[in-house]
C-alpha cells in the first residue's frame, strides 16, 4: 500500500473515531431528564425515545456518509435529509428539555461537518452557536448556559477543521482519480500512435519493394520469363512477411532485427538498380541501439527507393550512430511527412537526435548519446 493509501485509510478511521466520540454529549440530556424532580414519566419516556432515535439515526448517518456511500453525489443527496431529520428530532426534543436540547448541537455539527460543503457547515455552526446565545433572552423560562455556548465555540471550530482536512482528502482522491484516467487516456493514445506508426512503417517499405518487384516482374515477362517467376515469387514472399509482421505489431509482439532489416535493404536497392554500400556486420551497432536502427534504416530505404531518383546508396553503423547517404535529388530537411514524422518521435523517445539534409542527395544521421 502506498504512502498516500495509507494515510487516507489512517483518516478515515480517525473520522469513524470522530464521529462516534460525540456520543458522549448524549450523557448530558440524558441524565438531565433521569435526575428531573419535574417530568412525569411520559415525558421521561417521550425524551429518552426521541434522545434513543437521534443517536441512532446519528449513526446511521456517519456510517453511511463515512463507509456506504462511494461517490460524492450520492452523499450530496443524503446528507441534507439526514440533518434536516436529525434537526426535527433535536427540535421535538425542546419540549421537555428546553435549552438543553443545545446538548444534541455537536452532533448536529458533526453531521454537518462530515455531510456538507466548507460554506454549509460554517452556516450551520453559526445558525446553532447564536441560537444558543439569542433563544434565552427570547423563550420564557429559558436561561442562558453559558458552559453550552463554550461548548459549541469549542466543538464548532474543532468540526470545522475536520471539514478541511476532509475537504482535502476528497480533492486529493479525486485529483489522482483524474490523474488514473488521464494516464489510461495518454496509454491508449500512445498505443494508437505505436501501431499506426508500425503499420506505416512496414507497409510503406514492403509495398514499394512490392510494387518495384512487380513492375520487374511485367518487364521481364516476355523476354525472361525465368526471372519474372522469380520475381513474383519473391513478390509473394514479402506480401506474405508484410501480412505476418503486421499482425505481429497490432499485437504488440513484433521487435525488428538488424540483420534483417539491411538483407531487406539490400534486395529493396539491387530491384531498383541503385548500387548498395552497406555493413556487413548489423553488430558494430550497440545492442541497445539496433532495433531503433532497423526502423531507421527502414524508413530510410523506402524513402531511398521511393523519392531519391539515386543511383548509390551508402549506410554507415556505429555503436551509437547510424548513417544512410545517397546521391538522389535530395530532401529539404524541413519536409516533415508520416514516416519521417513518426521516425523522429521514434528516436526522440530513446533519448537521441535526427539530423536530415538534402542539399546534393539525401543525409540521415541518427545519433543516441
């Protein structure tokens, strides 16, 4: 459990704490209407009934606004007619009681404090705290306790700090659940992005040595029919690799290999007629660096095979860098299409940097500190 998870589960136990150790206010009318010389035993009965139901319903409340409701709507709609029932069993109370019905105040405040918004409870301490003061000098009979007043200066002000503190709770649980679905939101989009991303970075390389092979394949139909079988087979091998890896990167399984990626290069320049300089070796590149080379050298190639009119075409590895240079009609670095795009967002989250110029043939340079 985390931190924050703990310290949120320690608060709600200390408001079960909170909002039970007021039930040692109910002692007061309590033995107020045992000791009366003036009561009959109706009355004692009628105000210990309704004292009985206010400390049940007192607990019903906190225990459905502190455990059984989940969501703050569903405490929005309760808490108004729990108070306002508790409120009507307090007043039924004053007719036996008279001004120690203040007695049953703090929990009037507690409800408040744990039911309603910071403005609300504040109201509500106020409304009881000058009823307090101001009904004795309007009531008959009724004389100002002023031990009831300090009480509720007291307990007001200590209820009102327990609204903060839960008033902050509910503003951290609520900004983390916003944070989960944010992060969930930003995960799907950057699954969206992964795929689409991968898709367009193995079709658009298999489609154009496809389409180049079958361009081959029509041109040598009638003077080599021998080699434009061969071409359509090979044409059918990679339209069967393209559907395979496609189905492998929607899934989310599919990593790209070096090696394979500059054999790949290879019979993608040789259909073309462009001359290939490429290493020999996929291992010279650092281990944790060749699979963002392979799609690097990927998107290259297509680009090569597709935009450059070149006749060379020369790649260069390091452990930390990879190079691919050709002579074609070049790039204007600021051309920014999905490939490039999507390869750019590709080494920026491995933590490295694309350098394209395109003044006499296209340069590419990928570079991972």
């Amino acid at each position: 459990m985390s931190a924050i998870s703990s310290r949120l589960t320690a608060w709600r136990d200390l408001r079960w704490a909170f909002a039970a150790v007021w039930l040692l206010f109910l002692a007061y009318p309590v033995l107020t209407v045992s000791k009366s010389d003036t009561m009959s035993t109706a009355e004692r009965v009628y105000t210990l009934v309704l004292l009985g139901g206010f400390a049940v319903g007192y607990l019903l409340t906190c225990v459905y606004v502190l455990f059984g409701a989940s969501r703050h709507s569903d405490r929005r709609r309760a808490a108004p007619v729990a108070f306002v029932a508790l409120a009507v069993v307090a007043a039924a109370t004053t007719v036996t009681l008279d001004q120690e019905v203040f007695a049953l105040a703090p929990y009037l405040m507690a409800v408040a404090a744990l039911s309603f918004a910071l403005p609300v409870s504040v109201a509500i301490f106020v409304l009881l705290t000058g009823s307090a003061v101001v009904m004795p000098e309007i009531v008959d009979g009724w004389e100002l306790d002023t031990g009831v007043v300090v009480m509720l200066l007291v307990v007001g002000p200590t209820v009102l700090a327990v609204r903060i503190l839960r008033a902050r709770e509910e503003l951290r649980e609520e900004s983390e659940a916003a944070k989960r679905s944010l992060d969930e939101q930003l995960a799907i989009v950057a699954e969206r992005e992964r795929v689409a991303r991968d898709v367009h970075d193995i079709l658009g390389h298999s489609l154009t040595v496809m389409t180049v092979k079958s361009e081959l394949a029509g041109r040598l139909m009638d003077v080599d029919p021998t080699a434009a079988r061969a071409e359509l087979a090979d044409l059918h091998r990679i339209s069967r690799e393209a559907l395979a890896e496609v189905r492998t990167t929607v899934g989310g399984l599919r990593s790209p290999d070096l090696a394979t990626e500059l054999r790949a290069a290879d019979t993608a320049l040789t259909a073309t007629r462009i001359a290939a300089d490429l290493p020999a070796d996929a291992t010279v590149a650092a281990p944790e660096n060749r699979v963002l080379f392979a799609w690097v050298l990927r998107e290259a190639i297509t680009n090569v095979v597709r935009h450059s009119g070149a006749t060379t075409c020369r790649v260069r590895l390091q452990p930390n860098a990879i190079d691919i240079v050709d002579d074609g009609v070049g790039l204007d670095g600021s051309v920014s299409g999905n490939g490039l795009r999507g390869l750019r967002e590709r080494v920026q989250a491995a933590g490295g940097t694309l350098t394209l110029r395109g003044d006499h043939g296209t340069e590419l340079r990928v570079l991972v500190p």
